[in-house]
C-alpha cells in the first residue's frame, strides 16, 4: 500500500507539473508575466524571487511579495504537481501590455492549450522510452524490426455460453501452457486446440500474477476445437532508438484519437440512458493500477504513466466549464462576436462546472472505494 501511495503521487506530480509548465513556457515566450510557478500546491514552503532591485530574494511562507519584477519560484507543502499563475488571468489588468487578458485571442488560446499538448509529448516521450527498453503489448511476427522478450499469448475477449466461459476464463488471462506444453504463439496454440474438439484439456493460466490451472473442454466448431476466446501475441516490444521514437510519438497520437472515441461513447451511453459503464477509475482506481503496474516492472509502469498522460490531456481539453477546453469556448465565442462574455458570467459558469465536476470526482471515488471491499 505505501509503494502504491508513493508511486501514485510521483506520477500524478509529474503529470500535472509538465501540464503547469506548458503554461509556463507558453505565457512566458508570448509576453505573459507569470506571477507565480510552483511545485506543488500552497500553502508555500519556500520561494525565490528577482526583485526590482536586481537582487534574488528568498520569501519563506505565504508572506505577500511586493517587489518581485519576474515570476516567483515557489516550493509548497502539498507535493502534487503544481500550479502557474498567470498575471490578469481572471479578467483583470487588461490594460497592461504583460497582461493575459491584454494579448490577441489566438495567443490566449495558446497559453490555455499548451499544457495539454505538454501532456501528450509527455505520453509520446515514455512511449518512446517503453519501445527503447522493451513495452508491454500485442505484436505482429511479420515485424522484422520488432525485438520481442517475455512472449504470451493474452485472452482479449471471452464469448458468452462457451467452453471457455465455463471454465471461468476471463479476458486480461495468459495463457502459458496447455496439457503442460508451454505455448508462446497464438498460432502453436490454435494447431494443438482445433484437432481436440470434445477433449478434456488443462489450461494453464496467469492472473494477477497468480498461476491456475482450468479445465476446458472445446466445442466443435466447423470441424475445430474452438474454446470461444478472441486471443493474442504480447511480449516485451522494443525497437532500434530511431524507430523507437517513431513509434512512440505513432503511439501518442493513436491513444489521443482512441481516447476520444471512448469519450464518445460514453457520451452516446448517457444520452442512451445506459450509464457510464463500468470501466471508468477515478483517482482511488488509478491509484490502485499504478501501484499493481509498479509491480510487474518498470516497463509496465513507463506505459501506464504514459497513458494517465493522454488521459488527462483529453479530459482537460473536453468543452466543459473549469477545464482548458471550457476556456478555449469562451475564447472561441469572443473572437466570433468580437467581445468577451462578461467576465461575471463566465466566472460564474466556470464555478458551476468545477462544482460539478467536484461531485462527479466525489460519486466515481465513492465507486472505487467501495469496490475494494
């Protein structure tokens, strides 16, 4: 539990730091003063300044700085992640030139969208890393550039009322031998299962790094023992570095455009009135996974942050009220009537969207809590 905990709070820090220093980096190179850059969330432990004197100031504590010319670096007690505050952000001061609210709306937008693209360089980033040292997941043996260790083959899908579902199999299981003949290929597996239609065969099973053994019986099927799983090759893929990093950056935008059909999806479920499913981890969930990903190795891990980091670029870019994509909205709608919405209006709905979103955070960790037990 405390590797989980302490695994959990690296990775979101990091998620949400390189999301912060998007901002940053983007306000700052347009002209934006950033009053403050920290890590982690106040109150401020320590924080260091230029003042209008030239000089560089310490500032312990929450004490108000005056004189600072440039941005504060700050230090503060609750280490996840940190936060960028921008000058004029809220509507205010728009009237000096290092403002937020004084630059065109195409460099607002940009300032807003720059910590979701931080996220999803940060996801090609590890993904390339993953192809470099070796990445868990399903191959094709006609690659002849992939290098593949640790060969399985993975159950994918199990079909309801077949042998397989009988025998309590269930997608996510490795395979690892069948009437104790070690299989590594899907292939191998399907050459000794189709000719054994009506026969008792024992399956050797990975789950959650638990090894069982079950019984299946294939059903003919057109002449074939078939057991009714979709399954597949996985191992450890890696790949020259210049590949690697192809691949990984392929990876990132592939996962952006999965993530936003899932979205979808959900979206269509809703309005279906079939609910959310029940797939989707809020933070107590995720913190679970990336304590069992930790676990398996260091490869598993790499990807896994990866895809937290795809994750929460796209849920931040989602139209909503209190996220950047709720923020890019109103920019939007700015530049096509020529003016802001008033900035009470706005604040009022971003308000009502963070307090919404807040409770929804509540439901899904009520959800994977009682879950648990």
């Amino acid at each position: 539990m405390f590797l989980t905990l302490i695994v959990f709070i690296l990775v979101l820090s990091l998620l949400i730091f390189v999301h912060e220093f998007g901002h940053f980096w983007t306000a700052r190179k347009l002209g934006v003063k950033v009053e403050e850059f920290g890590f982690g969330f106040s109150p401020r432990v320590i924080g260091v300044y230029k003042s209008n004197e030239g000089k560089w100031k310490v500032v312990h504590g929450n004490k108000e700085v005056t004189d600072a010319v440039d941005t504060i670096y700050s230090l503060n007690w609750l280490p996840l992640g940190g936060f960028c505050k921008i000058k004029g952000e809220d509507g205010s001061g728009e009237s000096e030139s290092d403002s937020f609210g004084s630059k065109p709306v195409w460099r607002r937008m940009a300032i807003i969208s720059a910590g979701v693209i931080m996220n999803v360089l940060l996801a090609a980033v590890f993904f390339s890393i993953g192809f470099m040292i070796g990445s868990p997941q399903g191959f094709d043996s006609n690659d002849k550039h992939a290098i593949v260790s640790e060969r399985k083959i993975q159950i994918l899908e199990v079909a309801q009322e077949t042998p397989a579902a009988t025998a309590e199999l269930t997608a996510g299981d490795f395979i690892l031998a069948v009437d104790g003949q070690s299989l590594v290929d899907e292939k191998d597996l399907r050459a000794y299962v189709n000719p054994r239609a009506g026969e008792e065969l024992i399956y050797k099973i990975e789950r959650d790094g638990n090894i069982l053994e079950k019984k299946v019986i294939p059903a003919d099927h057109a002449g074939k023992g078939e057991i009714g799983v979709s399954i597949a090759n996985i191992g450890l893929v890696r790949y020259p570095w210049y590949l690697a990093i192809l691949k990984g950056f392929m990876a990132a935008g592939i996962m952006v455009w999965i993530i936003i059909l899932a979205f979808l999806g959900i979206i269509k479920n809703l309005i279906m009135g079939n609910g959310i499913g029940a797939d989707i981890a809020g933070p107590v969930g995720i913190a679970n996974m990336t304590g069992q990903y930790a676990r398996m190795g260091i490869s598993y891990l790499i990807q896994f942050t990866g895809l937290l980091s795809v994750n929460l670029a796209v849920i931040n870019f989602l139209p909503l009220p209190a996220l950047d994509g709720g923020r890019i909205i109103f920019l939007i709608i700015e530049k096509v009537k020529g003016s802001p919405v008033r900035r009470e209006v706005e604040g009022a709905i971003h308000s009502v969207g963070f307090f919404v979103l807040i409770a929804l955070m509540v439901l899904v960790i009520v959800r994977d809590v009682l879950s648990l037990f």
